[in-house]
C-alpha cells in the first residue's frame, strides 16, 4: 500500500507526552474561540482552519512550517529528515461510516487530456494511472526541495463532535506505481493500493477534478491506532449574549475559560485563576 498507518507507539514518538499537552491546550484554544448559540439553537460542528491545524503540528512537532496553498506538505522537520501533510476530517462517530474526504491530488488538465473526455471514453485505466503519476511527482517535489528528506507523512485530526483522534500515515512514493482500479462509476473511480480498504479509500472524482481520501475512523481507534481526547463531557449551555456590557461579557468568558480548561486540560493551580 502507498499509505500505511503508523503503530501508536510510532505515532507516540511522534506526539509525546509534551506534543499531547500542547494539543490540548490548542483544543482549548480551539473550542473557546468558537460562537457560543442563543437558547434553543441546535449545535454546530466545531470548526478549526487548517492553517491552524498546520501550525499545530509546527509546535507540537518542533517543526517548520513551509510553503502555502498547494505545497505538498506542510511541516518539515530537517533534524529528524522527514516532511509532513496536515489534515482535518469530520466523522459522525458510528460504526463502519466513513469520515469527510480529503484531496491527496487536484488538477482541472491532466496529462494534456481532459478528465471529462476521459471519464466519457472509459479511459480508467489511463485515468488512473495519469493521476498516479500526478501524485507521485507531486511528492517527489518535497525530495527534490529538500534532499536530506527520507520520510512523508500524512497527519490527521479527526473530529467526532468533542472529541478528536489524531493519527499519522507513512508514504512510500515508490508503490504509487501499483495503484489501480477498483471499480468505476460514471462520475468516479475507486482505486485500490492506496489504502488498506479496512482503513480508508480513494476515489478519482470527475466532478471535482481530484483525487481523494477518506478514511474508516472506527477501525483506527478499534486498532489502537489513534491517540484520542475525549471532551465528550462538555456541554456549553446555549446563551444570549445581546445586551450583554463588557463587564458581564468578561465575567462569562472567565467563567467559560475557567470550565473549558478544567475539562479539556485539567485542574490548574488555584492561583491561575485569581483575579
């Protein structure tokens, strides 16, 4: 398979008791930050930019953050020679369901050919392998920028409601080659050797002139293959806020912060929260 889960111990050298803490607290800062809703208001999706996503693993990782927009990774960490993708997936927590799709490769022209011409004339086979190659050079750039680079990694928050698994892939560029079709629609192809199919598939996408991933959440955690923050517990009471001055908008934000943090990090000293 190109992408192979790493074992928790693997992803445990990775993230370290301290790159733990850390995520945490960016989780607080996270959760926080969203918009508290008015009374009788249905909950939303906690949402994180992927920008922020990225600069977590800077952080957590003691890495650097490069390029922007479609760089193929987003961290490299030149010490430890490998590079890494960051990413964000949303999953509805049951059994057996996929989790939201992510790009691995995107472009409207491939190879001079149209995709939809392609898809049209039954071409899988060359679609497949053209979007492959695309993959594979997408890839190749990172080792051609930076040369002591031995390893590509893939990074995934997964969020399911409050709570958030992390878990982390190995690339090996050198088996994009075996990657092939599944089965075909009239707007996708399935392709297989990517993935392990018990943990995630991909899908050549007509339409949205990508390649992408989604993966089987359920399976990972069944596996030990995340490491898991369980913020199932909170429960943020609906609040208007309208009329609200500034002294009683601190006092609730203090008393937001002050819950948010016991249950998302722990009990802190008391004088932390001293006024």
């Amino acid at each position: 398979m190109v992408i192979t889960p790493l074992k928790k111990d693997k992803l445990e050298d990775f993230f370290n008791k301290d790159a733990q803490n850390l995520l945490k607290y960016f989780l607080f800062k996270a959760i926080f930050s969203q918009p508290e809703l008015v009374n009788n208001q249905s909950k939303i999706p906690i949402q994180v930019p992927k920008e922020h996503i990225e600069q977590w693993l800077v952080q957590c990782l003691g890495a650097d953050p490069v390029g922007s927009g479609s760089y193929p990774v987003d961290i490299i960490n030149l010490n430890k020679k490998y590079g890494a993708d960051a990413k964000m997936l949303s999953w509805n927590g049951k059994k057996g369901s996929l989790s939201g799709e992510t790009s691995l490769a995107q472009k409207f022209k491939d190879a001079g050919n149209d995709l939809d011409d392609a898809f049209r004339n039954k071409q899988f086979d060359g679609i497949v392998a053209d979007w492959s190659q695309l993959l594979k050079d997408k890839l190749l750039t990172v080792k051609r920028d930076y040369e002591k680079l031995e390893e590509i990694y893939y990074f995934f928050v997964i969020r399911q409601n409050n709570i958030f698994h992390v878990c982390g892939m190995e690339v090996d560029i050198n088996k994009i080659e075996y990657i092939a079709v599944e089965r075909t629609s009239s707007a996708s192809i399935w392709i297989k050797n990517l993935i392990d199919p018990n943990f995630g598939e991909s899908k050549i996408y007509k339409a949205k002139k990508r390649m992408e991933l989604r993966l089987y959440p359920y399976k990972w955690i069944e596996n030990n293959l995340v490491i898991s923050f369980d913020n199932s517990t909170l429960n943020i009471e609906n609040k208007e806020l309208l009329g609200m001055d500034i002294d009683k908008l601190y006092s609730h934000s203090f008393d937001n912060f002050k819950k948010l943090f016991t249950i998302i990090i722990g009990d802190p000293k008391t004088e932390t929260f001293q006024d």
